[in-house]
C-alpha cells in the first residue's frame, strides 16, 4: 500500500470509506427487517394468546424453536454487528456470518418449495411477518452480502464450526419433539411420518446446507474483496 493510499483524503481511502458506509446502511437496514419480522410474531404469540400451546409461555418456546426464526435472529445479530463495525473479523464473526447467510437460505428456500402453499391463513400482522420472515430477509441476506460482504472470510475450518448449529437445531428438534409430541414443520414431525422418514427429509436439508456453503465458499473466489476499516 502507497502512502497516497493511507493517507486519509486520498481518492482510495474515500472510495474506502464511501464502501464502508454503504455497507453500514445496508446491514443496517437488514437488521431491521429481522427485527421486525421477529417482533411481530412475538407481538402475535403475547396478544393472541396460547392457541394450541395451551400456555402462551410455550406458544412462545414453540415460536423460538422455529427455524425461521433462529435463522432470522442469526441475521439480525451478524447485520447489526456489521452495521456498527462492517470489516469486523475474528473466526467467531466468520462463523455466524456463515450461519446466518447458509440458515436464512435454507429458511427462504424450504418455506417457498415446500411450505408456502400449505394454506394457513394468517392476520395482516401474520401475512407481513411471513413475508420479511420468509421472503424479505433470505433474498436481503444474500444480495447484502453480494453487494459489501465482508469478503473475503469463509476458510475450510470455518465451514467446518458453521454445521455446528443446524445440527444442535436438529438434535433439540427431534429431543423435544419426542419429548411432547409437537415438531416445528409437518415434514420433520417423526410422530407422524415415522422417525426413518422424519430423519430422511432433515438429511436432505443438511445436504442442501452443505451444497450452499461450497456455493459460498466458490463465489468467495471470484467476487472481489470489499473495503476493510483502515
């Protein structure tokens, strides 16, 4: 690096900071859109009341048990980290990063193949919800970190720690779902379907899982690297 480079009104370190800016409003912006897709389910579980819960305190452990909305909640917290510092590194910044770009994924893609036209009808609380949830966030995820990033950051071992949480996901899925009967989503409800093909249907999502993070990790080696905080 030139010192023309480091010196801060130089033309570089203004396009650097000018990049920087751009991606705080960006992850910013996602943050939100987790947040309010979160906040008005939990504002749908506490004024609604416990529905087939029978309580409204498992209503909400049933709310927070959802993939969805761990996946979302994986954005918000990697996007408002990144609003406040978008060059922030560390391995533990990489791996949640990675989570929350390959879960949100899962999460977009399984709702709008599988789970979109299973037909519930939802208050107009429920249907904007659904859409920051399901639609809002996954596509935002992704175009954000296409846009600014960070890049790059994802390493072998990174994808290695980043199974980790869907499959502690998994295994408190099935434990609890054996435990009282309820399953998050019909296609992983081993009560119904059987625990062979319950655990059929979590294998091909983990599969799915794997084949996005190599996607990330190849476009990692084409996409140009974004600013870093001098």
């Amino acid at each position: 690096m030139t010192a023309e480079a480091r010196t801060p009104g130089a033309p570089g370190a203004r396009a650097g900071s000018a990049g920087l800016a751009v991606a705080r409003l960006l992850h910013a912006l996602l943050a939100l859109a987790a947040a309010g897709g979160v906040a008005l389910e939990v504002s749908r579980a506490l004024t609604e009341g416990p529905g087939d819960a029978g309580t409204t305190s498992e209503r909400l452990v049933r709310l927070f048990s959802y993939f969805t909305i761990q996946s979302n909640l994986l954005v918000l917290v990697a996007s408002a980290l990144h609003a406040a510092r978008p060059a922030r590194t560390g391995r533990v910044m990489a791996v949640l990063h990675l989570d929350a770009l390959l879960c949100i994924a899962v999460t977009g893609v399984v709702y709008h193949t599988v789970l979109a036209d299973a037909g519930v009808d939802l208050t107009p609380s429920g249907d904007l919800a659904n859409f920051l949830l399901h639609t809002v966030t996954p596509v935002g995820t992704w175009v954000v970190w296409l846009l600014v990033g960070p890049r790059p950051r994802f390493g072998g071992a990174t994808v290695a720690w980043s199974v980790l949480y869907p499959l502690a996901w998994i295994a408190y899925t099935f434990v609890r779902g054996a435990a009282t009967g309820w399953y998050p989503y019909p296609f992983l409800d081993a009560g119904a379907l059987g625990l062979a093909t319950a655990a059929r249907n979590t294998a091909l999502v983990a599969v799915a899982f794997l084949v996005l993070a190599l996607l990330v990790r190849l476009l990692e080696r084409v996409l140009p690297a974004t600013p870093r905080a001098p």
